[in-house]
C-alpha cells in the first residue's frame, strides 16, 4: 500500500482521479482512511493511505450507446 499527502484544496474525488484516473474510486479511498472522513476539501499535508486497486475493462460501466465507440475511430 502506497500513500498519498495532499495539496491544498485536493477532495476525494480529486484524489480518487489523481491516484486511479477514475474519480469513482472515491469510496475505496474514504474507507481506508475513516478518521479523515470529516474532511471535504484537504489542507496540505494530510497523509493517507492509498490502496492498489486492480481494475479490468469489465469493472467500468460504459453505456450501451458508447460500447464498441473506440473501435470506430
């Protein structure tokens, strides 16, 4: 498990797309790191834990109307 110490203004959602490129990673990160769950919006320098999450194609919800769109270009 990596960490990840914040910059003014980072959210968790931010965070979430920073570490994972994916802002719906959000709850896994506000799981691991409960005590800071009061937090919205980061001072600088808060340590927090960052899980690696193994993710496949599989894992994403892509609308019926997008599937198959990267194929076309």
């Amino acid at each position: 498990m990596s960490t990840y110490t914040t910059v003014q203004g980072d959210t968790w959602d931010l965070i979430a797309y920073k570490l994972y490129g994916d802002e719906n990673c959000a709850d896994v990160l506000m799981q691991i790191n409960y005590p800071y769950l009061d937090f919205f919006v980061f001072p600088a320098g808060v340590i927090l834990n960052a899980p690696e999450i193994s993710r496949s194609e599989d894992d994403f919800d892509i609308p019926e109307w997008r599937e198959g769109e990267d194929e076309e270009l």
